[in-house]
C-alpha cells in the first residue's frame, strides 16, 4: 500500500511539473511572438518614416522650383504685359477681349512640418485689365446674389444700388456699377506626406476655378512652361495626365 501511495504521489509531481514547464513555455512562446510583431511594426515604422522623408524632399524640391519659376516669370510679364488672346465670357450678354496682364506678384509661405520648415503654399497672382466700366441691373434676388459672388470671384470692383419706386417704395432692381478689371492666380497647395501637389487655377482662360493634383516629381520646368503658355492664353498641355480635375463655375 505503501508503495502504491508512493507511485501516486511521484505520479502526481510529475504532472504538476509537467503543467507548469507548459504553460512556461506557452509563456515566452507568446513573448516571442510579440517581440516578433514589434519588431515587424518597428520595421513598418521605419520604412513609412523613410517614405515620408522622401515624399517631403520631392514636394520642397517641387514647391522650391515652381516658386523660383514664378519669380522669375512675374518679372518677365510684367515687363512685356501681354494681351490675352481669350474672350473672357461674363455672361450672355457682355464678354471682354484683349485683356492685358499686369501686376504680377510671386509669393511663397512656410509652416512647420514634423519640426522642419516647408511650404504652406506658393502663389502667382495678377491682374486683367480692360479699362473698361460696365452697368447690370438685376431684379430677381437668386441672380443678385449670383452676380455678387460672380463679381467677388473675378475680383472686380463694383458698386451697387437698390433702386425702389419712388410711389410705393416697392423694390424694382438692383443695379451695379462694375469695373471691368479682373483678378487671377495660380496657388499650389502640397501634401508632402502623399507626394502630391494640388494647382488652384482662378480665371486663368475664363471666369472659372480649375484645381487638379499631379506627383510633385512632375511639377517642374517642362511642366511650368505649360502652366505659363495657359496664363499668356497660348496652346498648352498644362492638365495633360493630371488627377482630380474638377472645374467650378460661379
């Protein structure tokens, strides 16, 4: 009997020790296995860092190039103040021609990125000039308000006048007072951490917003020349291969 308890007890032990190297070893198997998966997300932090870093040098090189570009074409029009060759259609009824472009101005501003220094945005803008006045008078209040925000997004300077009959005092029109010099700009905004940059493109070839995204590594002299022959109102492939193009109309 003696023995048999002895059996048991040893029997017992062994499967108590059994258990406890199991379950240690289950323990620094899963210990092995999250040391595995951190360094696996180290190396995903690693190589996304690098891919940042690398996207944000080609957007400065890109912002850097088009602001340059822009300086120097800014004093070249304003030198030569070409005349467009586009018709500029206002509406309906009254379109302008031969307008010239003057008053160019290159401008670029910073921010801070990840502690560095980059672009916020660059920005070409000028002026379209006609000498020109021209008078609207609207009297429906949905085309009112179209009018203004037509107005404010070519940039001219206006005047208006709510016109009331003198009898009854009942509203008749609106009438408006425009002069006829307009505004443009091409802003770039990038995305250094995608590698994109998106061109704002504000009534460059008629009253209308043009934006479309290209890969910062296309954005450079070939590309600004295109960009440049559209502002002067030349053939151009300036949109050719771009992404997200999207045009608003006021």
């Amino acid at each position: 009997m003696k023995s048999d308890r002895s059996h048991g007890s040893a029997a017992r032990c062994a499967a108590i020790c059994s258990s406890g190297t199991g379950n240690a070893g289950i323990r620094v198997g899963y210990l092995d296995e999250l040391k595995q998966q951190a360094a696996a997300a180290k190396a995903r932090q690693t190589t996304d860092f690098g891919a940042l870093d690398r996207n944000m040098q080609l957007v400065e090189s890109a912002c850097t190039s088009a602001f340059r570009y822009f300086g120097a074409l800014a004093q070249q029009l304003n030198v030569l103040q070409p005349v467009s060759k586009l018709v500029f259609r206002f509406d309906n009824k009254h379109s302008f021609t031969s307008l010239k472009l003057c008053d160019f101005v290159a401008d670029g501003r910073q921010r801070k990125l990840r502690d560095a220094d980059v672009f916020d945005h660059v920005l070409l803008r000028y002026n379209l000039k006609t000498g020109s006045r021209v008078s609207l008078a609207k009297d429906f209040p949905p085309e009112i308000e179209k009018l203004e925000a037509k107005l404010q997004q070519c940039g001219a300077l206006f005047q208006s006048e709510r016109v009331r009959n003198p009898q009854t005092g009942r509203f008749v029109e609106t009438r408006f007072d425009i002069q006829a010099d307009f505004r443009a700009w091409v802003k770039i905004v990038p995305d250094h951490d995608s590698g994109w940059i998106q061109f704002q493109l504000v009534n460059l070839d008629g009253f209308e917003t043009v934006s479309i995204s290209l890969p910062a590594f296309e954005v450079g002299s070939a590309r600004l020349d295109e960009l440049a022959r559209w502002i002067v109102g030349e053939p151009n492939t300036f949109l050719r291969d771009g992404q997200h193009l999207r045009r608003v109309v006021v």
